[in-house]
C-alpha cells in the first residue's frame, strides 16, 4: 500500500504526532509532501504535478496543521501561529504561500482516498474546525480522529464553567459516521516499553503533565495530598516548566529568539502566536526523557481526564513503562480495553488514591503492572494504529466501509 502524507514538516513536546506518522511506515510505502519535506520548487507545482511524477497512491493523508496554514483556519490558528506553536522544520513562507494552492487542488482530486487527520483535542474543537471538517467531507474527505468512545456530551453546566469545552466533536462523529475513521494517534513506541523490577522503584507514585488548573484541576491537589501523606514522590518535572503559559526568566535560554528585542517582550507577555517561543530540540529531548524516566522510575503512577473528562496518552504511558496506572474514570475506557484490578486501578475519590498501599499488597500491585503492560503491548502500540489505518483505507477502496468502533481494545470496521 502507498499513503502520502502531507503536512507542514513539525515537532512539538508531545512527539506523538512525529510518531504516529513514522509508525506508517512499518506496513506501508510513505512519502511526504508539504513543506519542510520538499523543495519550495515542488510546491510550487502542485500536488497534481507531484502525483503525476510519482505515481498512483492509495490514500491521501492531510494534517490539521497543514490545513491550519493554508487559510482555511479555524478560530485558533494561522500559518504564522502553527510555525511559532511548534517546532517548524520548514519555513513560514513556504506554507503561507503554497498550502492553500495545494489544498484546492487536494479538494478536486478524485478517485483516491482522502483523510484529514484531526489531531488537536477534541474537547475543545471550535466551530470553525468543525465546519472545516464538514467541507472537506463535502469533497470526498473521511476525517480520522479521536473515537467517538472518548467523548462525552458535556452539560451547558460544565461548558459555561470551562469556556473552551465544546460538543462539536462528539457531533461531528457521530452525523458523519460512513465518513469518520476513529483512529487515535495515543499510541506507544517500542523505544516506550521499560523493563523494571517493581519492588526496586525507588518512588511511590508520580504525577505527570500539566498541573495548571484551568486544564487539570484534580492533578495538583493529588500532589499536595500525597506529600501531606509523606508519599515519595517523583518531582524533577522540566515538562511543568515547558508547558506553562509563560516563559520564567532564569530559563530563557531554552527557548529560540530571533533578536534580543524578542526575547525581553517574551519575558514580558509570556508566549505570543507573533514572537517565536519554542524550546530547543535539547531541551524538549531533555524534556520527553525526564517525563519517560518519571514513569520508570515510580510504582504507581496517576493520570486523569482533566476537566474535559477525555483520555490523555498517560493512560497508556503508565502501563508501558511498566508502572501501575491509578486513573479517573474517562469515557471509553471499558471500550479501550482498560479494566479495574486487571490492567489498572480506577478511582473515583481521593481516598482510594492515598489509601492504595493499605488496600493492595506489594504482588498484587507487581501483578497489575505486569499485566498493563503486556495489555498496552497486544492493544496499543503504534503498530497496531498503523494496522488499523491499513485495513481502514482497504476497506474504502472496496467500497464496503461505513463506519468503524472500539470494543475490549480492539478496532472493528463496520462493513456493508
């Protein structure tokens, strides 16, 4: 099978995205186009002149970022934004210029299949995205992004109490359904699985990610808890630094500036879609192997859904770095293959986090954790995403897919 991908040529802190589309190329011939993976020379002929050189391909992959550069954007970014919010390894003006030539010549193509992957979070998906998901469906487009099993409508409640909550996505999966493929890019590399003897972890627990209690208000009172408990706690965390929406003083050569005057209004303003403020690559590789060695280096790792009540990759880090998840209960983890005292521990109150120790013995927890780990093996590594994507764009290219779902960690296609 022959896929090309096309997408600005990105990194970002979470390297899930680079990840999930290096994963394709295991079970599939992948080429790239976009810029940052070819010359401004090529882009400037089009994606037409391109398919013609390089022959047929099966399916056509476009990134949100890519469609994010091209004009047709949604309330958030630009293609100025998506160079200054990652990691570019291309150059602004060749997605200003070229992306949205490209993307009407991509709408006009026919008789290949064609997905947009949305890979923003689906709890806060504006209108606008919607609506652009919606006129690329129009043009012969299947959107694949995150199942419809990890979303919940949220109450006009819990919308008004977090302003950036939306229902749009879980409406867009589930009136689209023959066009939506619901493939989530949470998924783990093998360079992920740690082996550990259990009992020689030399921390209790850790908490990883983002502490910020507009997005995750239940990850810092848990901290706080634990330490009141004298819990030993893993707490060398650069990600707390790196994900914050100001850049602190003393660590302001982490960051890329331009010119002197940048880099002083950035200490001022904090990070700004107009002044480029991405970490280093040393410092995000830093970064993303203190995150990994948190998880390897704790029995018990917790993990929630944030106020969006939706799954975040820690839930499938935990198992594969051999720990034991401790996690809220989030839609679709039954679906997911997650399951309470088997594979992790589901908790609902404070009390049954700090309370763990007295509840399960030291093999019962060793137990939890080796089977964890072995389930994210058999169900979620990155291979089997990639898998899925094969058997998905099969599937449409005989005419038969309409729709797909999750059940105990497994991807079933729908068929006529």
């Amino acid at each position: 099978m022959r896929v090309l991908v096309v997408d600005v040529n990105f990194d970002y802190k979470n390297p899930m995205y680079r990840q999930f589309y290096t994963s394709l190329m295991g079970c599939m011939e992948v080429d790239f186009f976009g810029p940052g993976y070819v010359s401004r020379a090529c882009l400037e002929k089009g994606i037409g002149q391109y398919l013609s050189e390089n022959g047929k391909y099966d399916a056509i992959l476009v990134g949100t970022y890519f469609v994010y550069s091209s004009g047709e954007k949604g309330l958030r970014f630009d293609a100025y934004k998506v160079h200054r919010h990652t990691i570019p390894f291309y150059r602004v003006n060749d997605a200003w210029q070229c992306c949205g030539k490209i993307l009407e010549e991509l709408k006009k193509i026919e008789g290949i299949v064609k997905l947009f992957i949305y890979y923003e979070d689906f709890m806060s998906l504006p209108v606008g995205d919607k609506s652009i998901c919606q006129k690329l469906i129009d043009c012969g487009f299947y959107i694949l992004s995150w199942p419809i099993e990890y979303m919940k409508e949220y109450s006009a409640r819990l919308m008004h109490q977090y302003s950036y909550l939306t229902n749009n996505a879980y409406k867009l999966a589930s009136e689209y359904t023959a066009n939506y493929v619901p493939i989530p890019l949470h998924g783990i590399g093998y360079h992920e699985i740690f082996i550990r003897n259990f009992s020689d972890r030399d921390y209790d627990w850790c908490i990883p990610g983002n502490r910020a209690k507009i997005y995750y208000p239940e990850r810092a009172v848990v901290h706080e808890t634990l330490e009141e408990k004298r819990k030993k706690i893993w707490d060398d965390d650069p990600f707390q630094t790196l994900s914050v929406d100001t850049i602190r003083r003393e660590h302001m050569e982490w960051y890329h500036f331009r010119n002197k005057q940048e880099k002083i209004l950035s200490w001022l303003w904090g990070k700004d879609k107009y002044i480029p403020s991405h970490p280093k690559m040393n410092y995000i590789a830093a970064c993303r192997e203190q995150y990994l060695e948190s998880m390897r280096a704790s029995k018990l790792v917790y993990a929630d859904c944030g106020a969006g009540m939706c799954f975040v990759r820690k839930y499938f880090e935990a198992g594969a770095c051999g720990a034991v998840l401790v996690a809220k209960k989030v839609p679709g983890m039954k679906e997911m293959g997650f399951i309470h005292d088997v594979n992790c521990i589901i908790v609902e109150k404070y009390d049954d986090i700090i309370n763990i120790d007295k509840k399960y013995t030291m093999q019962e927890l060793e137990v939890i954790a080796k089977n964890g780990q072995k389930f994210i093996m058999e169900k979620h590594m990155l291979v089997h995403r990639a898998e899925a994507l094969s058997r998905t764009i099969k599937s449409i290219m005989d005419g038969n897919y309409i729709g797909a779902f999750w059940e105990d960690g497994n991807y079933m296609i729908k068929q006529r």
